[in-house]
C-alpha cells in the first residue's frame, strides 16, 4: 500500500514539474515571437508549439485577449485548395 502511494505522490510531483516546463517553453516562444519578430500577441493568448506562424510579415501578425492558435489547421486547408486546382 505504501508503495502504490509513493508511486502515485510520484507521477503528481512529475505532472506538476513538466506542466510547469511547459507553461516556461510557452512564455519564452511568447516572448520570442513578440519581442523579436515584433508580432501583436496578447499576454492571455496560448500559441502552440506545433503552430506555424507568418515570419516573412511577424508586424501583420495579431492573436488577441483569450485565444489559442493550434497546429495542424494549416495541413488541412492545403489540401483542400490543392484538390481543387
């Protein structure tokens, strides 16, 4: 039984340390991405690290209060317009 317990105080602690890392990969691609590309992204907004951001215009660029931009979407459309054309 003491075992099982450890075990389970053990995977909270590691839950907690890589949200934790995470929630600091996210700031600094935060900071990146608006500091240095110049981007207008709101200090609420939630990028994924997946998601593929404009860089040839980082100024055209504006995520507002609340929002999340995921990866993946893009893959989508694409295909769509190339089975179209």
């Amino acid at each position: 039984m003491k075992e099982i317990l450890s075990q389970i105080l053990y995977n909270i602690d590691m839950t907690r340390v890589r949200n934790l890392i995470r929630l600091i990969v996210i700031s600094i691609r935060h900071f990146v991405l608006s500091k240095i590309y110049r981007m207008n992204i709101a200090k609420s907004a939630r990028i994924s690290y997946s998601a593929k951001l404009d860089k040839t215009n980082p100024r055209g660029v504006y995520i507002g209060e609340e929002s999340y931009i995921s990866g993946g979407g893009n893959n989508f459309y694409a295909r769509l317009f190339k089975s179209i054309a």
